[in-house]
C-alpha cells in the first residue's frame, strides 16, 4: 500500500502516517519525491483498510499495490487449473469446452430433444435452467425440482454432463445432487451466503459475471469459493451492462485474455446472454473462442419460436451445428481443439 | 406491446404476426405507416414475451408499451405509500426521515455511543451491520446475531428505530426479529429467494438499488416483495457504476423524482456509499434532500478513525449535527419538515 | 510515478527499470515489500510515458502519483477563480450565478421575450444557441451569425451577460465578437483545436464535461484552454452517458464537489441536459445549489410546447420563477446568495 | 412515432395528442388498449421533434418506430458500400484489410521501417498519425505537415495505401492532400463541423465510434459525411469507456454484427485503442475477424520500447507477423481472405 501526501504536506503529517503504519504492525517507507512525498506500506498481507489512511491530515490519496485475492491470483498459483466437470468433461486445458441447451428445462420432451442435438453438433455438456432468476415476478421461473430430474433423465440418455444454476442454499444441495457443474447467475455473483454455500458442497461451481463487476470483483467471488476449499471454480463472461440499448448487454471478450494473465482460472463466454440476439450469438462465439475463451456456453433450443423464455437468443439446432464447425477452424488458429463428445451410457444414443 | 414490422416486409408477414397475436388470445391492430407496418398488441397483462415475436420473419423490432411492474406502479396506486417503521416514525409523507449510525456494529460501547450521538443531532433511526456483505472473504464480516442485540440495546437506550442488513434466509429472520427495518444491500438487489422471504416476514423493507440496476429493475425488484404480500418497501438510491474512479460510486440523484413520478413507494438517498468520501458525504446529503428524498441513510461513526469499516466515509458527530441544520433549511424551501426524534423508553436518555 | 514489479521479478528486471529511470534522467527510490518491489520515479515532472516501463520484463503496473494537469488544479493555485462574465457578472465567488434562457435562439421575439422573462425571476445571464450541435443532420441547426445579433439585442434591451456555444474557429471567433463567454458544449470538450482557439480569444470561457468523461478527462480539457494563456474558465456538469434510460443523461452531482477539492475553477450544473426532463429539472437544480454549485444554467423558454428544439427539457417562466425562491432559500443553508440581476442600459426594461 | 398515454388518460387529452398531430400535417391513428392508449403518427419522414408531444397533458411516453439515419441505413440501401482506399485496396468486401503502422510517425527512419514490416507481414495499408489529440497539452503532439510528408514517402517506399487522422478543417486539407484515407478520430466523433468538411474533400473517411456513443450515434456522424454527398465511409470500433479499469476501453466487439445488420457501411475493429495492452491485442484482433470485420487497424512499432506514444500497446513486427497468419486461418472459416498486399512503385522494396 503507498499512502500519497498532499503537495505541501508538512513532516508532521507523514510522521503521523509513518506512525499509524508502524502501530498497525507494519514497516514504513517514506519516499519523498520533488513534488510530494509517498510512505510505502510494507508488509501488508491484504486486510489492512486503506480508509484508516485516508482520514489523515495531509493524506491525498491511497494507492493499493496489493491484489486484494490471493487463492485466485495466477502470481501464487502459476499453473492452469483444470476443472473436471465429469468424466472426459475438463474445462481449461487445451480443450474448448461447449456447453449448450435451453433457457429452460421445460419438459421431458423438450430437455431430451435438445440434448441429443446439441450432442449430436458436438457439445460436451448440457445447460437448461430448473431454476431461474427473472427480474419480474410475474415470468416463468423455472420447473424446479422436476426440471433437476428431467435433466437427469437427459444425462442418462446422452452422457452429456449438466450445468445448471442454483439460486438459493436449498437449491444449491438439490442441484449438487443432480448436475455434475453448479452455475451461479450473474445476479448473485455478490450474493456471498450462496458463494460459501456452494464453496462447501464439492461440487464444480460455474461463476458468471456480474452485470456492473469488475475483472476484481469477479476475482473476488470465486475467492469466496476457493476460500471454503473448493478449487473447481470456472468464470464466465456474460456481458455487462452499457449506455447502449441495441444489445441487451455489452459482451467484454477482453475479459477473457485479462483474466488469463491475472489468473488460473478457466474462463468460458456466453454470448447468448452477452447480446441476447440470435444472429449476433454465432459470431460472438467465434469471437469468443478466437480470444481464447476455454469453452462457451450456449443456449440452443429445439424449437426456439416456442420457448419459454429467452427464444429470441436461443440458436436453432442446425445452427448451433455449423457454429460448431467454424469453431474447430478457429480453434485450430491458436493450437486447440474442441472437447470431444462424451461416452454414452445408453444405446439409445446415435 | 408493438411490432414493428422491417421497411418492406411482405403482406405475409405481417399477417403471421397478427397470427400469432390471436394464437395468444390478444387482438392485433395493423398500423400500415409511409415507411413501415407496426401491429400493435392488445390486452396484453404484462406476461407476452415480446421474444416471440423477435424472431418472426419481417420483424424489426418489438416495443413494449405496459411497465413490467404493477403494484409498485403509481399508475395502479395513486397515492404515496407511506411506511411506518415504528411509532411515530415514518417514511414517505411529508416528514423527511434520517437513518444514521456506523457502517457495522463493532461493540455495545460504539453502538450505543453512535446512537446517542445521532439521535441528540435530529436522527429517528439508528443504522449499523450486523451482517455485512464485503467484496474480499477476508474483511471484517460483522458480529452477527450479536451485533443485532447491541442494536436492541441501543433501541432501549435511545428509543431509535433499527434499520439493519440481511444477507440471507436465515439471517432475515434473525433481522425481523430484532430490528424494526430489514436492509437488503445492492448486491441483493436482485437476490429473489431473499426478496421473496423478506417479503414474507411482515417488516418494512429497505431495498437498495443494485451497482447497475435501472430504476426499472429496482421497482421490479420491489414487486418482488410487494408480491408477497408486503406493502411496506421504502427504496433507496446509494450509487451506481460509472466509468469514473473519482468517488467509488455515482449518485443518481434523478432517480428520486422519476421514483417519485413512476411509483408510489418512498425513496431514500444514501450519499455515505453513494461518494465513498466523507467530505462529499455533506453536500451530496443537502442535494438529496433538494432533490426531494423521503430521508437520508448516513455513515456516523463516533471515532471514524478507528472504524472497522468503511471509515473514510463516515461523518464525525459533529458533522453530521451541522448538517441537520442545514437540512432543516432545505426542506423549508420545499415545504417539508425533519422527521422528528422518537420518545424515547428509557430515563438514561437525555 | 510508482512502477509495481511481479511478485518473483528479478534482481535483474528490478536493475533495468532502475536504469531506464535514469536513462531519463530522474531519479530510482526502489521499495522491496514482502511481496513485491516497486520502484519510485522521483522528479516527474508530468510529462513521462508509463507505457515505457509497461512493456519492460517483470513488471506488473505503473501508478501515476502526480496529477497529469497542473495549471487547472488546486495544489498549484490555491484561491477560487473568480471569473468576470460582465460588469458585476462573476462566476466562482460567493455567488450563485443563474444562467437561463431557451435552447435555441429562434427569432428577435422570442429571444427578448426569453431573455425579460428570465431576468424578471432573477438570471444574470441569459444562454441561446445560435450554433446548434445535434446528432442527426436533419435537426434544426440554429440561426448561425443571425441568431448572434439577436442576442446582442437582447442584451441591449435588458442587460443580460450573454452566453452562447462555439462548434468551430470560424464560429469561436464570431461569438467572441457578440457574447460574454464563449460555450463549448459536451461533444466538443476534446476538440482541442477548438480549445486552443478559444484559449487565445480572451473570453471567459464556458467548458461543458463529455458524455464519457471523467473529472480529470475535464481539467485536462481546460488545462489546454489554461495553458493558451486564458485563465477565465467555468467548468460545467451536464449529466453523462449511463446504462439507464429513463433520463437523458446522468447528472453526476458529485462532480461538483469533487471539482472544488481538486480545482480552483468555478464549476456550473446544468439540469436540463442533465435529465432531458422538464419536471426533474426543478428538482435537480435545487440539488445542484446545495451541493455547492457556482451556478446553473437552465433552459427557459416563453412559450416550451412550440420550441424547435428541446422543448420538453425547457421551463415555462413562471415554473423558473418559483424555482428562483426556492434557490434563495437553499443558498441561505449554505452561507451564499444569488448574484444579482445587472443594471440595466435601456429604459426599456421594467 | 407512437404517443403512449397513461393509464387514465381522458378522451380529451387523446384528442389533444390527435390534433398536434394533424396540424404538423401527418396522420393520427389511435389504437385503444385494454389498458391504455397509443396514437401512431403515420407518414413522419423523421424530423418530428417528439418532444413536441412530450409536454401534452395525458402523455406518459414518445416511442420513435422510424431509425433517425437514412444514407446509412441498410433498409434504404441494401447493398454492402465497398470503400476504395486505393487501387486494389477494398474495404467492406470479402476481403479482410489490414491497417497497421505505429501510433505517431516520428522519423523517417520509423515510419518506413514500420512500413516494410507490416508490408512484409501482409498489410495493404499503412496508419501513422501526424496530427495526435492527446488528453494532456503536454503530450507529443505529432509532427504536422512533416509528418505527412514522411508518410508520403513510406508511401512511395512499399505501396501501402495511407491512413491518417485529421483533427481540424485546415489539417482534413492536408491530410486529403498527402493520405489516401481521411481518419476522424473518437474524441472528434461528434464534431460536427469536421464531419461536414471531410464530407467535401472526396476522399474516403474512416470514422472511429467515440467513448460513449451509441452505434445510433455513430451512424448519425455517419450520415453526417454522407449527406454532405461522401459515400466512402468505413466505420471503426475501438473500444468504449467502462466501468472497468482493467483495460484502457471495453471493445464492444458485438457492435461489428450490429452495424452490418444495420447499416451497408463497413467496419473495422481497432484492438490497440481498444484494449491499450499489447498481450490483449493479438486476442482481440482474432477475436475482431471472427466477429465478422472487415478489417483491423493495429498499432506495430518497429522498437515498442521507444515509441513516442502507445508504445505499451504497439505490437513488435514479429507478433503483427504471426497474428496475420492466425487471421488468415480464421478468415477461411467464414469464407473470406486477407486483402493483398498491393504491387509497389519502387524498386526498391523486397
């Protein structure tokens, strides 16, 4: 930490920050420069509040050097982590992962019809929502608990691994008892009882980005996971929100390269959700494999004119397969290949 | 609900529209215009999903006319909602009501130190956490059940009214128990499985707008609790994101008169996490009362420097005393009056 | 300027940063922490490129401790600037100055018209475009050197200082011959062959901040006017770019104070491009004034419903008038006054 | 246009909204809901100020159903508009076009180095500013006149068609005189009276999307260009400001399928500006040709570590090498190419 002085502060009021640093336990380095002095705070583990600074006479500003994650950050954790979803299934090595299914589990049908094709195309993993946050009270919110089974019914006849999100502690153990990867929403990314919660379950936990969350912040919540000792933690960049209404979000692909260099963490793009348009879903997932994304998570539908929510964003099953086709040209681009196709467990699989 | 149909879209186009329309049981009305056809949707309740229609042939674009929200609507419920926090205390009527107190409780001695001091300045209610939501796992995370019976002491040393903050199902019990307001903090703002419970609980509640939550999503996030079956929600604007790091948040005063215009809930401005920096925390708490808030959520701490959180933006005693003078002579010029100090229960008090 | 080295940089990586400083000829303090080194650059004078150091192995980030305007900004010069519109027309003092007038100057009626109603209710200066930026070049795009002279006549009839925007050279120079402060409006504020120009014309100048600018984004803009050798600048919040639609812009009333700790520069609010909205104008200018506004500058037209341009943004004289009590009443909570209405030079004027 | 009342409003006040309408001499059409009224206003060529409507009794709300732009619309213009920089050199077809070249030209020695290196690695053009907007005054500024001369003469040097900015009338003149593409940088996006002159000059333009403009906005300045009779315009995203300091913009990738939905004009992705680090800029630019560009403009400096300006985000030779031959492959997996490099005037070059 390096406590800035003001232009014209006097000796007593960096003597009286030397002194504060010094109290608190800590090694203080002036630096006086020609225009203002700096005093360096060495030593500082992260939990020292810079604010305790800032109400000082003289003080101009409080500059952390310290990032403020540890568990998370790449500097003390050099090496790729690899999260393995389920058998086969590894999120963050040279693999790209593709995760794709409905907005909604909506029914036996439904759910089944679109595993097969989007495992048919070549996705690993299956998504499709039992839970669902709407910011209305009045939309669809899911099937719950008999969505949780219908995707287990799909699993048992695909072999495709489940993603799918929880909301709330008590979601959260019946989902870890039923999908193989627990997805937290963009809009509980803050929401630190359900991050313990699931940091505690054993189970693979899929963090999206908050819609106002810095690359820090996004840091900081899988912190709260690893902290309760759960090291499987994938990201997810789902766009943020923007001065501009023609996309329902603002898809920040740089997100991806930056998190890589901060940290070890696989990270994944949903485009669907990053600009919630069909036909800007297919090359923003491009885009988003070009940049170095370690999978994508995409919504396909079998029949998106009739979903239940989120259609308009939703890909057509043949489209999600051609989409596939490009990725592998890209992926080869930048020395990497698609996740295969999982082993199935039924012979009712094609 | 309107759809507006692409310049030279086809007369089949615009008849598949009007079909699906009357599928949903709605009446379409066809708006043939110099440059395109928009068909409008009649009798829609608020529950079409307009991504139907986004992905029908020749659409362009769909408007939606009707606000998602209801019982939070002004439209629906014309007159202010006044909400009564305890006896005497209320918020959304003339009075302008002052929440001030620590950002967390730390002892009995601060708690009770803080409440004097606020309440011999002109505050009604005493604010302080018990539970606190912190972007690192490893700051202060609040005293919990204990720091919710400090704030009863307080309450019977001074006859305040307590306004505190919950994070979860459980710690809203808690909450409702001890305190005669529960917070829901920004980062819960869309946290639906705690609005639900919290609207269930039968306390008023004090909803904070999320870091980029629109004012329409705050007045949805309502609607959540007003669902339930809970008509006391007081609102309350504290900052949103910006791409300007001078303060850590932008206050969005103007959310005040369009809550005003398009609800019938009373809504507060807290200016402590709405700048972040105490000495903003004085001219931004005078604009807000200009700018017509129902009351004021401030950071006083009695020893700010030696604050366990959040010190830099906590006004001294003193401070916060001048600024309820100066209060006092805003509201003049617009008609209000300052909410005044509660009886109080016991003798200690002064 | 602090160069921050990984965690596990090189005594050499620390050594060629060390070098490259003074290669520069300034001098190297290295900091060794517990976890990381930084390297302090002492004698910056403003002018170094961090992105020097940036791309040398091993390090992490530079931090810029020294403020990267220097004219414009307090430490430098400690007093307010008290600008002088007009004889008894000052901005930045005690004062509270009142700017007000249409969006556009439409004809010699309605100017005169505008112009006795504002001074009636109490401003000191009255606005009026006569060169209009506007997004699409369809828009009216203002009367040109025609709309000058009839804010000339204006000023003769009632003795208003005249404020009014210059979009080009050609344009500076010609409201420099007519007007008594030259406007740059928002889209403008990074045009700095315009800011070079009008810095040389010895107007008092009025800066407007971007849609996206940050505080320093707009001292820097006025250090480019200050540096031309004119020192009579007022800054101007207006409202920025936000996710939220529901007002036109976001009025970052915090700017204000943030602007009086870190600049002696005056600095207005304008409410009526800072919501776009007539009825939260009145509420928004109330706030500007207590949180410590020099001034506003609101648009008033004589008859709102027949503007050509910004007529739902614009006050009906008598809702100005009432607004005017209401600020006398604030600015007395904060030790100011509204600065009086100039003498007059006609016997014209009531 | 459509006028939405509120719930409630009467008889009257649609009447009202009806006969503004048919005075302005267009068409009302009222359409009753089941909870509220809209009037469409039929035959609006897009000049209606709908804040006309806006101030009527009853009016909750004015919808704009028309796009503000026309020459830049696809719906009146469905073809791609392929831009001619030079002979051979097309942007806005099949072809990817390559614009690379250091941040300022700073010597003849650079510029033509900088030339034969992006030459060599396969781009058609060569970027290089003369002219710099820089936030501080005291910043490098560029070389002016001389600087395009040096362009002139890398130009002669290895064929490379020349892209350089204009900041003012006089240097658009020079820039036209010297460069075969006129570039309006973000801060002069909405610089109105620059848009009309390169509008004149006949020479393409390039214009970058400003920090905080919406891609209406863009398409607005570009219709500005056009309507002053310049077809060849070439749009450019270059990141946006966010709320995120993690980079220096958010490149809005997404807006490169938006615009060609839109508008027949063809954009390009500028991955330097866009992110302001070297290691995100070989992702991005990837990520940008998958997105569907069609083009880049990236910074390569033949001695990063000496640049003037930007040298932090200017890429080394030998990186700008190996990103073309990735962009070659990703180009073949959406069916395009990578523009020639075109034939050379001199002998002189390999």
């Amino acid at each position: 930490m390096l406590v800035v002085m003001e232009h014209g502060a006097t000796s007593e009021q960096v003597a009286g920050v030397v002194r504060l640093i010094e109290e608190l336990g800590y090694q203080a380095r002036p630096m006086p420069g020609s225009q203002r002095t700096a005093v360096g705070l060495v030593g500082n583990d992260g939990r020292v509040e810079g604010s305790r600074f800032e109400t000082l006479p003289g003080v101009a500003q409080v500059i952390h050097v310290t990032k403020p994650y540890k568990q998370a950050s790449r500097e003390w954790h050099p090496d790729n982590t690899v999260v393995t979803i389920a058998p086969g299934v590894h999120v963050g090595g040279d693999d790209i992962t593709l995760i794709a299914g409905p907005c909604s589990v909506e029914s036996e049908e439904q759910i089944v019809a679109a595993a097969r094709a989007v495992r048919a195309a070549g996705a690993s993993c299956l998504r499709g929502g039992a839970f669902k946050p709407r910011s209305s009270p009045y939309s669809f919110q899911g099937l719950g608990k008999r969505g949780l089974e219908m995707l287990a019914l799909a699993k048992r006849e695909t072999g495709l691994a489940i993603v799918t999100e929880a909301m709330d502690d008590e979601g959260a153990e019946l989902v870890a008892e039923y999908a193989d990867c627990i997805q937290i929403g963009a809009r509980n990314m803050q929401n630190y009882s359900l991050l313990r919660t699931v940091g505690r379950l054993g189970r693979p936990v899929l963090l999206k980005r908050g819609l106002a969350a810095t690359i820090t912040d996004l840091l900081l919540s899988a912190e709260y996971v690893l902290s309760e000792g759960n090291a499987q933690v994938i990201l997810c960049e789902r766009g943020v929100r923007s001065f501009d209404t023609a996309a329902r979000n603002m898809l920040d692909l740089t997100a991806i390269p930056i998190v890589h260099k901060l940290s070890h963490l696989p990270i994944l793009a949903d485009p669907s959700h990053g600009t919630g348009l069909r036909d800007k879903v297919i090359p923003m997932a491009r885009a988003a494999v070009a940049a170095g994304a370690d999978g994508i998570l995409v919504e396909v539908h079998p029949n998106p004119e009739r979903a239940l929510s989120d259609g308009a964003q939703s890909l057509f099953p043949e489209q999600f397969a051609q989409l596939v086709g490009e990725l592998r040209t890209i992926a080869t681009a930048i020395g990497r290949t698609i996740t295969p196709v999982p082993g199935t467990s039924t012979a009712g699989v094609a």
